[in-house]
C-alpha cells in the first residue's frame, strides 16, 4: 500500500516538474521512507495511548530518535522491517519506562548511562552501515562532537525533569538514550543481526539466513 502511494506521489511530481526516470525513482524511494517513518511514528503513538504509556513513549521515542539521527547504528534489511521491530522497540520501552523505579536506583541508572553514552561515541559513535560506513575522519570528529553535547544536552534535561518533581519521566529519558546508543555497540549490531532473520526457502524454509 505504502510503495503503491509513493509510486504515484512520485509519479505525479515527475509529471508537475519534468524530471527524468531516474530522478522520479529517487523520489519515491524517499517518499518510501518517509511514509513508512510517519506510519511507524502513529503506529507507536496509537498503541502507547491504548496502553496509557503515551507520555513516556513519546519522551523514549524523541530521546532515541535524537541519539539515533547523529550516532548511526545498526539498521534491519528491509523498511517494512524496520517499522515492525521499530514500533515493537520503542513500545515495550515505553511500558517499561512508565514502571514505578526508586530515585536511589534511577540515580544509578543515570549515571551508568552516561558513562556508557560517554564510551560509545568515543569508541564507536557514528555507527555505519555496509551501504553508509562512515569512515572520513572529518565526519567522525564532527559526529562525535554533535554526540557529546546531545548528550550533554539530555543530562541536563533528564536532570531538570528531578530538579521540578518530573521523576516519573526520568527513566524514559535513560531507556531512549541507552537503545540508540547500543545499537552502535558491536553487541548492538550482533543483537540486530538476530532480529533481521527471514527464512531458506531455497532449503525448504528449514534454516534461518541471518542478514
């Protein structure tokens, strides 16, 4: 249904605008993806406000989404299952994020996030792909540095939230935080290898292909 959508907004762009077969292919690629973000975003919002999770959902899913954007990471094969495993993530996370947790151990939790925050981007942060390996220096640095001060940024929030009596959404600041950045953990990518399986069917649909 979606690339259905996005072959004819492409279409019709390439009709309005005069542009070549391969341009209009790059448009509904795009318009592929963008459709499917949004799908996934209402997706996650509709089930968080059955669930009466709404407002941790939506802080998980803002913090993950920031960290996600900058540092990179790993990613399924396919944006259909991206969408599902994306909305299964940030779902249970918010569920999660809504439980009850003493100050003493969110304390604890802060700060062991931002030290493992603070390992990855020196180590790992931006997180490539075989298609995208971020490997210039220069996009690195610049990565790193970006990394830091979003991260600077969501202490400071997350310790904003304690300071005025909003403790209850401190642990959806550290879960959106914590999953985007170990997806860029070499654990991360091992984790998102197994989740991406799609069955042999040159082998009877015995075996599973990791991709």
């Amino acid at each position: 249904m979606i690339d259905r959508l996005s072959k004819r907004i492409a279409a019709w762009l390439a009709r309005q605008l005069s542009i070549d077969r391969d341009t209009e292919e790059v448009y509904q690629y795009g318009l592929n993806l963008l459709l499917l973000n949004l799908l996934e975003v209402l997706l996650i919002l509709l089930i968080s406000y059955l669930l009466n999770t709404f407002y941790t959902t939506l802080i998980v899913l803002l913090v993950f989404t920031v960290f996600r954007g900058v540092g990179g990471g790993a990613h399924m094969s396919t944006p259909a299952r991206c969408l599902l495993v994306g909305t299964v993530q940030i779902v249970v996370l918010g569920v999660i994020a809504a439980i009850p947790v003493n100050k003493t151990i969110l304390s604890f939790l802060l700060l062991g996030t931002l030290l493992f925050n603070f390992g990855v981007i020196i180590k790992w942060v931006p997180g490539g792909t075989e298609k995208k390996p971020l490997s210039e220096p220069t996009v690195r640095r610049r990565a790193k540095l970006i990394s830091f001060i979003i991260t600077f940024s969501w202490l400071t929030v997350t310790l904003g939230l304690v300071y005025t009596g909003n403790i209850r959404y401190v642990l959806a600041m550290i879960l959106g935080s914590f999953s985007a950045m170990f997806l860029v953990t070499p654990t991360g990518y091992r984790f998102n290898a197994i989740l991406d399986v799609k069955p042999n069917l040159s082998k009877g649909g015995e075996q599973n292909e990791v991709l």
